[in-house]
C-alpha cells in the first residue's frame, strides 16, 4: 500500500513523515524544502504475530508493510507548473491513497504560505490544484473518444462517462463526489485521476487539542468536509508523533498511558487506510517465519495465495484454514484440529481477517 503524504506547505507533512517513518526527511520552516519525494516503508503494528510467533517459536516476524512518500507542498498555481507543481502532481499519481495533512493550529512562530490559518481554504487550494490537473487530462481524452467514435459506436458510453466527468470537475467538484456505477469506477481507475484517488484527511493539531479535538473548531470543519468525498479524518498531533518515534515498544506504551491515548496517530492513520482502501491481512505461520499479508477485502483463497507465490495460485489445490481466535483458544494448530476449528477450504472461499492459512498446491 502506497500513501502519498500531500498538503500546502508548513502544515506538518515532513514533520508526520519523519515521525511515522523515522526516516529523517529535511523539515524545515519554509516553503519547498521537499522536492524529490522522500519514501519511507512503516511495518504494520499487528499485536497476532507475536502470539503466533510464541506459539510456533517461530525465528522471524514478517509484518506487512505500508510506504509513504513526503510529497512537496502543493501552492495556488501548481496544476500549471507553479512551484514545480507538475512534477509534485505527477508524484500524486504513482499512490493509492492521499494522505491531506491539513494545519489546525495556531502558532505565530511558524509561517502559513497564506498568511492565516484556514482548514477548508487550504483543503480547497489542494483539492482545485488536483482537479484542474484532471481536468486537462479529461479533455485529451474527450478528444480522442470523438474521434474514435466515428470508426466505433461502442466508445459512446465511455464517451459519456468522460463527458460526466467533466462537468462534475468543472464545478469544483472532486471525481470521489460522483455516483459511479461498478463498471464506471473501473473505467474511471483506468484514467488514473487524481482527484478519484481515495483521500484520508490528517487534522494536524496542537498537544493541547489532542486529546479534546471535537472542541477544535477547525478539526469539525475537516470532519464536514470529509462526509462530502467518503473520506477518512485521522486527528494528529505530528509533534507528539515526533516524540513517540524516539520510543522503543514499552516506553511507547507508557507514554501513551500517560496521555491517555488508546493508539498512535501512525496506528490510526494505518487503521484508516485499510478501512478507506478495503484491506485486511490473513497470516501464515510455521517454525521459520510468522507473516502477515495484505490483500483486498472479498478475496477468494487463490487470490489470497498468489500474494504469496504465483504458482500458489495457478496450482492450488485448498486451503487449510482457522481463525486466529480459534487457534490461541486452542492453543496450538494440532489441537485446534483434534476440536474440528481447521477448515479445508476450495477455491470459492472468501478469506477473512485474520485467517492463518497453509495453502496446498500443485504446479
């Protein structure tokens, strides 16, 4: 899973990447000082793998794993090559999913490109910049379906998808806004449009406001703004995010206690991709490794077993199966069996979220 850390400058971005990546990206209080995207690959927290690897005595852990890249901040303009603009949009394209940071505090010390704080003016500069990007694009291919057309009548309902297209852009609207069939949303993922992609809204607030962010009245401005695009809102503080990176596992929890604090913002910014991207993570367990994969929600058992190896798919044969609660009830994979929990499961079979699974195969 790819996420793009986007947003105007100075509202935290580097900052967050830096925390939720500890990869040490420049951060520094003036516009620009991202150019090329900085990329940092975060394991995903999942509590199941160390009990499995108890269990199993496993000698490794394979978490699955998300990347985030630190795209430059975006300005007025940039859809048409401001503040190298072009090339931050092109950056845009190659993610999944978008993660907005929007500034939601006030702080005389740090500089806003546009003088004052303002959450929905900010979003709207982003969002704007991403449409009139798509826009440009949507009318190339306009042109091209009317001349196709007259050779293929067939191309007319694509025609009119694009022609919908267009107009929901030109009114300001986001691709995310519009009601689209499932055929129409594969044709539209083939556009690779940037104002589709899915978009998580990270409401960067200050120490104080964390842990009482409904009354921040911006933080209720984002959350409004959301319920419009199906968006997710993760509420963060990136300087606390900073503090906590410097935390081994135990100290992180402490610290966490004492805050008051249930999870992360990583943990919720993780949790929230999965929800808005339909993810979830089936696991494989053995005496060389415990491992966690990352498949989409609705996957049959081939599918999930080409995530492994191809060859899993084109030869498999079923899936030996349990639940992870059903195994730690157990308390072992031999005794789950002697209580009928393990399932042989065809190729018609939904996997769940936390599945352990051992494929059999024939190539």
């Amino acid at each position: 899973m790819k996420l793009g850390i986007v947003g105007l400058p100075n509202v935290g971005k580097s900052t967050l990447f830096n925390a939720i990546t500890k990869a040490g990206a420049e951060s520094a209080n003036y516009p620009f000082c991202t150019i090329e995207p900085n990329v940092g690959v975060v394991s995903v927290p999942d509590k199941r793998l160390e009990v499995l690897r108890k269990m199993y005595d496993s000698k490794r852990v394979l978490p699955t794993a998300i990347e985030f890249y630190d795209i430059a901040g975006l300005v007025k303009g940039a859809s048409k090559g401001e503040g190298l603009g072009n090339k931050f949009l092109g950056n845009i394209r190659e993610v999944e999913s978008i993660v907005h940071v929007v500034r939601c505090f006030e702080d005389e010390n740090v500089v806003h490109v546009d003088g004052s704080v303002g959450p929905l003016r900010d979003i709207e500069t982003i969002n704007l910049e991403l449409i009139f990007s798509d826009l440009e694009l949507i009318d190339r291919r306009i042109q091209k379906a009317r001349k196709m057309l007259k050779g293929d009548k067939s191309l007319q309902k694509e025609l009119d998808l694009l022609e919908r297209i267009k107009e929901t852009l030109e009114e300001g609207k986001s691709i995310r806004a519009l009601d689209l069939t499932e055929d129409e949303e594969k044709m539209v993922q083939e556009y690779t449009l940037l104002s589709f992609k899915p978009i998580i809204y990270v409401a960067n607030v200050s120490e104080d406001d964390l842990l009482d962010s409904e009354a921040n009245k911006m933080v209720a401005e984002v959350r409004e703004h959301a319920k419009t695009e199906n968006a997710e809102v993760v509420v963060i503080c990136a300087k606390i995010e900073s503090e906590i990176s410097e935390l081994d596992d135990e100290e992180k929890e402490q610290f966490l206690s004492e805050l008051g604090l249930s999870e992360s913002g990583l943990d919720k910014l993780i949790h929230a991709g999965y929800r808005l991207l339909g993810l979830m993570s089936f696991l494989t367990a053995g005496p060389q490794e415990v491992r966690a994969w990352t498949i989409t929600v609705g996957s049959k058992a081939p599918q999930a077993a080409g995530k492994i190896h191809t060859d899993f798919e084109k030869g498999f044969i079923r899936a030996e199966t349990v639940s992870f609660d059903d195994l730690v009830t157990a308390g072992s994979m031999a005794a789950a069996k002697e209580k009928g929990l393990v399932r042989l499961e065809g190729k018609e079979y939904v996997v769940k979220d936390g599945d352990v699974i051992l494929f059999r195969f024939n190539v």
